[in-house]
C-alpha cells in the first residue's frame, strides 16, 4: 500500500527508542508508506465517535485507499465492550493491521485488540497485577499510533487501560511487546482542540513527568527524559491553550507528551492511582484529574521525597535554596491557576464526596502508586482527595 499521488513527503525527524517514530509537522502523510513498510494491507483504524463526527479521521485515512477499515466505538476510559466490538471488526473484515488514531483511549483500545486478535481468553487474564505480563508473547499484528492529543504518550507506552467488568476498575494490560509498531507524531492534528482538552491533556503529560522522575525505581534514563520533557512541556503548554494554531507551541506539547510517554516507563505515582479510580466511576478527563490532583500529592509526597523535588526544582532553574522543593510544587499550582481548568475535585459533578472511601479503596488496587515515593494507606488516600475537594 505506497503513498498514492507524486507530491514529495515531509520530512519528519525519526527515531527508534523505545520504539519507531515518527515526528513532525506533515507526519500523518507517512502513514500509507509506514504501513506498506510493515507489510499491512488491510489496517483496522481505531478511533472514536468525536474524531469521526470532527472530519480529523477522512483525510489521513483516505490516502490507505478502500482498503482501510474504520472503527469509530471507542469512548472515553474505553471498556472492554469497546475492545471486543473491534475485535469482532476486525476478525470479519479480514484486517492484518491496526492503526491507533487519537488520544490516550482509542490508541489503547487499538493496543487491547491488536492482542486479542493472537491471544486467547479475556483481558483479566492479562491484568499485569495479577502477572498477565508473562502470557503475553510477541506474536502480535503491527500497530502504527497516531496520537491526535498531546498528553497520554500512549503512543510510546507498553500499556493499555481498560474499565473492565471482571476486576470493576481501570485495569491495566502491560508488556514491552505491546509498544506500538511504529508512533507518527504531527502536532498538526492537535491544532484543533479546543483550549480546555489542551490543557488537560498538557497536565497529563506534564504529571508524566513529574511522577515517573520520583517514582522509586532506578532509571536515570528516564529521569533525564522526564527533566526534558517538563522543559518542552513549560515551552509549550500555556502558549498552546491561548493560541491554538501555534505551530511551535504545539510542536513543543507534542514532544513533551512524547517524553513523558517515555519516562513513565520508569513508573508513576499515587496521582495516577487516584485519577485511575476517579475517572472510572465518573468518566472524569484524565488529564484535568491529574492536574487537580497533583500539587496535593507533591505535598504529600514531600516527607519522603523532599530531596528528589528539590533536586528536580535545580535541574528545571528553580534554584538550590532550602525551600526548592516548596519552589516546584507552587509552580505547579501557578500553572493550573493559569489554565481553564477546574482546581478542586468539588467543582465535577460527576464525582460524589461521600464515595471518598471507595475511590481510595479503588486506588489501593491500581498499579501505579507501587512505586510512589511515600507508601500509600486507605486513610492516606482519603486524607488526599479530602484536601483536593
């Protein structure tokens, strides 16, 4: 499936750690000869209703020709319905490929079917708390993500999310294998969101950051990529949510959601935990969630990890005095003051006060706060979303 018409190709920075990609304004036209280059013919491209209904999905599909088959059933904080209707798609349609065309949920969603389509049973079964990681294989059909948000890094991630009915929480299914095929990044197609999902999905890629640079686990790598990462995220988000068609802004948010995409392989903390268990009971953005959340949870963190935030402060040019730390956590809380986003848990309707102690219950049971740097306990967790209220 070549690049059909003669006009010439962008040229797009290319690189292959952790995996394959492809980055830069005009990238979405190499998805054809991306495609061909991996051998698929027949690609299941998975995105989501609002995607479709925006006119985004036509033209960077229609280059694939007739071949290409949409699948556009993917809500937000995707479930395991949404998996098995793709599935079904495209096990019928005869696809040998997939294509992950959105933000952090369709590109999950397209990660789940692409290992359905080669392993048998459910998702639970792959539930990476439970060890699934070591029943996943590489016998996997290609997969090429193109993220439409700068945020998730899903297209640089070894994991999909999905709310499923067996375990009642956002589970999570995680394996080097499951890395997209190859990442084509055009910060291009986030010109169009609006200022609020640029905000939002800009503080999930910075709390990427942050939280995997304190996670527990030894990686200078991604400490350093985390590091870089905020510097391209500061460039780029409070630009990029005032002017929308700023190219360089945009470019700038694109490549910090990618690093932060990167760094968490190191591992997140108890924001996500906690914006895992909220925004599966009230289909809460993720990114606005986090960013509530995560001043409260450097607070929290602090006693424990007062010399990794003071240490992080110096390496973002906040200065080494005695309060550094202090520095980098109202920085955080000034960037959020600056954007049009929400900045207590009380101001979504969808979330209720009095189910405090099940949100922590759910948290307890999520992955991500195993490696934040202050233990985690029932009581902490609701003392938290308590002072986020």
């Amino acid at each position: 499936m070549p690049p059909q018409g003669g006009s010439p190709e962008p040229v797009a920075a290319t690189f292959t750690f952790p995996n394959r990609i492809l980055f830069g304004a005009g990238a979405q036209i190499l998805l054809a000869s991306e495609l061909h280059r991996l051998g698929v013919v027949r690609p299941l491209v998975v995105t989501d209703p609002g995607l479709l209904a925006a006119g985004l999905v036509g033209p960077v599909v229609a280059p694939l020709g007739s071949q290409a088959i949409v699948y556009s059933g993917v809500q937000a904080n995707p479930t395991e319905e949404d998996v098995l209707g793709g599935l079904a798609l495209y096990r019928d349609s005869g696809c040998d490929g997939l294509v992950g065309f959105g933000g952090g949920s369709p590109i999950d969603a397209a990660k789940a079917i692409r290992l359905l389509v080669t392993h048998p049973g459910r998702l639970a079964d792959y539930d990476w708390t439970c060890g699934g990681q070591d029943r996943i294989t590489s016998a996997l059909p290609a997969l090429v993500a193109v993220p439409t948000t700068a945020g998730t890094g899903s297209e640089a991630g070894r994991g999909a999310l999905i709310q499923l009915p067996q375990t009642g929480r956002k589970t999570i299914v995680l394996s080097p294998f499951l890395l997209p095929s190859t990442a084509i990044c055009d910060p291009d197609l986030t010109r169009a969101l609006p200022p609020t999902l640029t905000a939002g999905t800009g503080m999930d890629a910075l709390t990427h950051c942050v939280e995997s640079y304190l996670s527990t686990t030894f990686h200078p790598i991604c400490d350093g990529i985390a590091v870089e990462g905020l510097k391209w995220i500061f460039r780029g988000l409070e630009t990029a949510v005032r002017e929308g068609c700023n190219a360089e802004a945009r470019s700038a948010m694109m490549m910090g959601a990618l690093l932060g995409g990167i760094s968490f392989h190191k591992g997140l903390g108890v924001v996500h935990s906690l914006a895992h268990a909220l925004g599966a009971e009230g289909r809460v953005h993720h990114g606005t969630l986090n960013a509530i959340l995560l001043p409260h949870a450097l607070r929290f963190n602090r006693p424990a990890a007062g010399e990794r935030l003071a240490g992080l402060a110096g390496r973002l040019g906040l200065g080494r005095s005695d309060d550094a730390a202090g520095h980098l956590i109202t920085l955080t809380e000034l960037v959020l003051a600056r954007l049009p986003l929400p900045r207590r848990l009380g101001q979504l309707d969808e979330l209720r006060h009095d189910r405090i102690p099940e949100y922590a219950r759910l948290a307890l049971l999520d992955h991500c706060h195993r490696t934040n740097p202050r233990p985690c306990t029932q009581a902490d967790l609701e003392d938290l979303l308590d002072r986020a209220w």
